[in-house]
C-alpha cells in the first residue's frame, strides 16, 4: 500500500522545505485545532527558555516548565528506545524543540516531524536551519490520520500530547501501525479521562478533545490491540504530570514577568480554566507504548 493523498509539494523557505501534503477536507474541529496552536505561535507559551506546550514530568521536582517539559519528552524517547541509526516520525510535533533535543541527545539518523499547523512549522523551519539540522530533519504539513508515507517507513513513531486532538486517535494508530517498520513501536504521551469520572463539554472544548477519543486507559489498551500491535503496554503516570503542572500554573499564570510575555487572551483563558477546574482531578495522563509484531502483514489503513 502506498502514501495516502495526492502527492506533496514543497514550500520553499532558506535551504529547507515544508512539504505541503494534500489531505481530505479539514473537518470543523481540525481547523480549531489548527487555529488554536497558530495563535499559541504568536506569544502563547508558557515556558522561559523553550518553546515547549506539553505539561511537563515532575517526578525529579524540576524546577521550571521548561525542565519538566525536557524530562517528558526524555521518557518518551526512552520508551520508544530511540537510538543512532533510527528514521523517527514525530506526529504533532509543536514548535519541535523535542526534536532538538532527541537529535541531540539520541542521535536518530533522521526525523520527520508532521504538524497541522503551518504557522508552528514555519517556526520550526527557522530553529532547524539555525543548528544546521537541514538534512535530517524534515517537516510536513499533513494530518494525523493521513500520513504522507509509504508503509513500513519507520523504526519508531511518536506523539507527544496531540493524539486526544486527532480526528481520531483510532485513525491515527492505524496510520502508526501502516507506516511502522515491522519490529518498530509506537509511544504516545497521551490525555484521557480518569475512570469514573466525568469530563464536560466546556472542558473537552477548551482542550480540544474530539468526543470519540474520550475513553479511559484499559479501552487506549485494547483499541491499540485491535489495531494489531503487539506488547501494548498504557502506564498512567498523572500523579507526576497532572497536579505538578496545575500548581506551576496556579503560581505563574499571575506573575509580572509571565504575565507580559503571554498573549493576553491565553493568560486569560487559562486563569478561566484554573478557576473552574482546578487540579484537572478528571484527567488521566498516560504514556502509552506498543510494537508493531515483527512478522505482522501490512493491514489496511482506509
């Protein structure tokens, strides 16, 4: 089975393309998705140094959003075994300082990073060509669950903090599964709903939750299985990421120096949010890992 679409074209920018794929219609929640991580391009991060939006791994007590959001993405290259030699493919890839730093410190041969919103990778384009990372590291913009790339691509495929976003995540372990080398994993650090517990319209909304990816950490596990991964392994690990993350913002959200380098509508809408819910008490955080078997036929992706 070959790429999905119809092709790619490249939007030039210095020495280095974006390379445009051509996906299926945007549905109305993509283009909020896309919207909202546009607008957190023009001053909505949250960070000092970096240009990190995932809630960071506290478990060592580091000591700003900036250390914790580096310590997460540490666990996820860790779980995913990355090392020299590796193709990654990073699905939602942000402002892509976790690719800085993985080419850095875990030195996969190549990464290709995929983000729906071009104004994120435009940001991207520049901090790649900066560290003279040209060659191996490329940038697509495509969707999520139409992935611009022949099957059996990579030897590891990762998502930090988007696949809740994606329309839908289902989709998108299907498109994972199809693009992994046989032998190759997945690893996700992923959002979802604690057991029991409710998580209303207003929040899902706020956080961008599509409704059909809103289901607890056993049905993550078995949705990955039916997909036909082997070796599915979802570890919560929200006791170091969920209460850790509102306190940060419980105290910076009001500071001076936070407060000016915030695009206002962001320091406002997250006062709103804290001021309704808290310590996100309903919410699961998970890392989620699985392997695509070794000897596993390509399956269908459609």
């Amino acid at each position: 089975m070959r790429a999905r679409g119809r092709g790619t074209k490249p939007q030039t920018g210095g020495s280095m393309n974006i390379l445009q794929h051509a996906y299926r219609k945007l549905s109305l929640h993509d283009y909020r998705v896309r919207a909202h991580y546009g607008f957190l391009a023009q001053g909505g991060s949250l960070s000092e140094e970096s240009m990190f939006m995932n809630m960071g791994f506290w478990k060592d007590a580091p000591a700003t959003l900036d250390e914790a959001a580096r310590a997460l993405v540490r666990l996820v290259a860790q779980t995913a075994r990355l090392g020299p030699g590796d193709r990654l493919l990073d699905v939602g890839c942000g402002f892509g300082d976790q690719d800085l730093l993985w080419m850095e410190e875990f030195g996969p041969a190549r990464i290709d990073a995929v983000n729906i919103s071009e104004s994120q990778l435009k940001v991207v384009q520049g901090r790649v060509l900066e560290r003279g990372l040209g060659e191996r590291i490329n940038l697509w913009a495509a969707s999520a669950t139409e992935l611009p790339f022949e099957d059996g691509t990579f030897d590891k495929v990762v998502c930090v903090e988007a696949a809740h976003h994606f329309n839908t995540r289902e989709a998108f372990f299907r498109q994972a599964f199809r693009v992994l080398k046989p032998g190759g994993r997945v690893v996700l650090a992923d959002i979802l709903p604690m057991a029991g517990q409710k998580v209303g319209a207003f929040e899902r909304q706020n956080m961008h939750i599509k409704g059909e990816n809103m289901y607890t950490r056993d049905v993550y596990a078995r949705k990955l299985a039916a997909e036909g991964f082997g070796a599915v392994e979802v570890q919560s690990i929200r006791e170091h990421v969920c209460p850790p993350y509102s306190s940060f913002l419980l105290r910076r959200v009001g500071e001076g120096a936070m407060a000016e380098r915030m695009n206002p509508v962001v320091r406002w809408a997250a006062r709103a949010y804290l001021k309704r819910f808290g310590t996100f008490e309903n919410l699961d955080f998970v890392i989620a890992s699985a392997e695509r078997p070794a000897h596993a036929a390509a399956r269908s992706a459609s």
